[in-house]
C-alpha cells in the first residue's frame, strides 16, 4: 500500500463552495469528494429550486460505492437514487429506501446550504471511507 493510500484523512469544515447550482443539471446526480479522499464521498441532486445531498455508500455495506459510473447515481428513470451494487432504490427528496436488501433504511444525508447561488457543506464534513 502507498503512502497516499494510507493517509489518514480528518474531519474538517470545508471552505469552498462544492459548486454553483447552475452546475447542477435537473434531475441528475452529480459526486464530489470535499476532503480529496481519492474518491467521490458524495453526491448531489438537484429537483427544481432544491438540492438533496447524501454520502456515497449503501446502508446495506458500508464499502459499498453506489454509482455505476462518474455521477451516476440515478436509476435510468432518474426518479429515484440507485445502489448500483446491489439494485437498491432509494426516495430522492427522503433517501428512504424503496426496494431491495435495506427495505427501512436509508441514506446518510450531508447537510448542505445555497448561499449565493452555490451549494456549500455545513458543519464538519467527515470522511466517507471509514478506516
């Protein structure tokens, strides 16, 4: 393992904005990784005048990365928030899962804020990989 891998990284609050809600495109997810942790430990959607910001991982596995690919975290309707791991279905506005082996539970959300036209992280921002 490289010295990068095993780098510990530590909760912080975070001093830039993730992004302009502009940025964000109706009805699409997109990820960011606030600590530069190496990976996207997040993901936004945005529904109208409302961004919905949750961690990327599954409540059943932890490990588990939810997106298929870069900024995929919807299901192909873009209704709902998918786990491509394990098929799992997820409320968009709620993050309570709708279908599959985490029925009762649901995403860990971020809490985040528009000020200014751009959507910044509230509060100390934890890492997404548990070591």
């Amino acid at each position: 393992m490289n010295a990068t891998a095993r780098r510990r990284v530590e909760p912080r609050e975070i001093v830039e904005p993730l992004c302009r809600i502009d940025d964000l495109v109706e009805n699409k997810s997109r990820g960011f990784d606030p600590l530069a942790e190496g990976r996207d430990t997040m993901f936004l959607v945005r529904k109208g005048d409302a961004v919905y910001a949750w961690r990327n991982h599954c409540p059943h596995y932890d490990r588990a990365r939810m997106a298929w690919k870069k900024d995929e975290f919807l299901d192909p309707s873009g209704q709902q928030i998918m786990c491509f791991a394990h098929g799992a279905l997820f409320e968009i506005d709620t993050g309570s899962c709708t279908l599959g082996p985490c029925l009762g539970q649901s995403l860990t959300p971020v809490d985040v804020e528009l000020r200014d036209g751009r959507v910044w992280v509230k509060g100390v921002y934890s890492p997404g990989f548990r070591m």
